[in-house]
C-alpha cells in the first residue's frame, strides 16, 4: 500500500500581477487625494471613501498577504476583524454623541438695531 502524497503548490504570483495591482492602489489613493479637493457633502465623500479603503484593503489582503487563494484563511481573517469593528463603533458612538453636548455654546443675545427718529 502506498502512501498518496499531494503536493500543494503555493501560488507565488507574477511580477505583471504584483505591479498591476500595486498601480491600481496608486491609482485609488489618487482617486481618494482628489476627493479632498472636490465640494461634497461631508457623508457622500465619506461613503466614497470608505468604499475606496474597504477596495484597497481587500487588494491587499487577497493578493500581498496571498489569501485570495486560501478561501477559509481569508473568511477566519475578515470575519472576526468585521465583528471587532461594528462592537467597536456601538462601544465609542454613544460616548461620541455624548461629548458633541459637552461643547460650549456660545449664547449672547445679539445687540438690538438702533432705531432712527
């Protein structure tokens, strides 16, 4: 009986591959430096931003850190660092709208017109 040995081959990637994707997240970054400069409504460039981050952060993790390959590596990285992060905004939203209260408000009461006879 003999022993079957598989032999796994670990997907090393091509330099054309690595530059390509290292131009796309230049090219990202550009996209989200341009943004600063651009008049938007403070949600809308923030949505696009994250958008663009969420892009560049699943590039690196699926081709520099090789984990498009390994499926379930990927799913036990993303999915507990997904969970720490949406505990994390319920832990630190409230105390955020708490302290927006805290501000000082300025309150005088503006000077009344000077009537004219």
């Amino acid at each position: 009986m003999s022993a079957h040995v598989e032999d796994h081959e670990h997907f090393a990637g091509s330099n054309k591959l690595f530059t390509s994707i290292w131009v796309w997240l230049v090219v990202l970054t550009l996209i989200e430096i341009g943004l600063a400069y651009k008049p938007m409504s403070t949600l809308v460039m923030l949505s696009i931003l994250l958008g663009l981050s969420i892009v560049k952060a699943a590039l690196i993790v699926a081709y520099f850190m090789h984990l498009k390959f390994e499926r379930l590596s990927l799913i036990l990285t993303i999915v507990p660092m997904l969970v720490i992060c949406i505990c994390l905004l319920f832990v630190f939203f409230p105390d955020s709208f708490r302290s927006s209260d805290l501000r000082y408000k300025f309150k005088e009461t503006p000077p009344a017109p000077a009537e004219s006879h």
